[in-house]
C-alpha cells in the first residue's frame, strides 16, 4: 500500500494506512467497534485526498462523502462501489461509536477492512496519474 512521499495528498493516505492498521489490531483484540471507527476514518481521509486534488474541501463529513460521491462516483472517475462503501463505513462508525451495543460482527470488519484497503490503493492510482 506505502507509496513514496509523491504527492501532497500523501499525508492524509498514510494516516489512511495508518488507520488500517490499526483497525487490523483492534479487531484482533475483538474491540470491533474502534476497528469500525479507524476503518471510516481509513476511508475518509482517502476520500479528502481525493477531493483536495480537485481543489475542494469540506468542514462535515456529510459533506465530504456527498462531494465524493457528486465527483468520483457519478462522474465515474472511480468505482462508484467506493462511495457505497464510505457510506455504510459511516453508518457502521456511528454504531460503533454512539451505541451501547453496536451489533457489529467480526464479518462486518472483515467486509471494511478489505473495502478501506482497496480504496486506499484506488485513490493512490488515482492521485498517481495527475
């Protein structure tokens, strides 16, 4: 995942894998919750890379993942399941952060985890060819 220090926006993708790894131990320790949380975080700070090399940025995450999905899914400049996948990222942090029970399984981590590691690399290509 570790790209050489080729562009700005290369700060924000490695706090994103950063992150990744720490969802990686966290879910380790079965603490699925926190893992969930990095795991949004993970992708969301993949998705403002993204969106700061267009030049924009957003002071909500609502805003930032509605500004990914206008620009990077509709346009189709990458996957639109990347925008889905931030999405329900979201909604699994909220849980894992907000609820007492969270009803997160071990399964649904399994499903960020992969998600957060393949957007990472899709933004990274992506940020490589401007």
């Amino acid at each position: 995942m570790k790209a050489s220090q080729s562009n700005p926006y290369e700060p924000l993708l490695e706090k994103a894998e950063r992150f990744i790894r720490s969802a990686e131990l966290l879910s380790a320790e079965d603490d699925l919750d926190s893992a969930a949380s990095r795991l949004y975080y993970a992708m969301f700070f993949t998705a403002q890379a993204l969106l700061q090399a267009l030049g924009l940025t957003f002071s909500s995450h609502r805003a930032t993942i509605s500004a990914f999905g206008q620009h990077f899914s509709k346009t189709k400049k990458l996957d639109p399941r990347f925008h889905k996948a931030l999405l329900d990222a979201f909604d699994q942090r909220q849980l894992g952060d907000y609820a007492v029970v969270s009803g997160l399984h071990k399964e649904d981590i399994e499903i960020l985890l992969a998600d957060a590691i393949s957007f990472l690399d899709a933004g990274r290509e992506y940020l490589k060819h401007l």
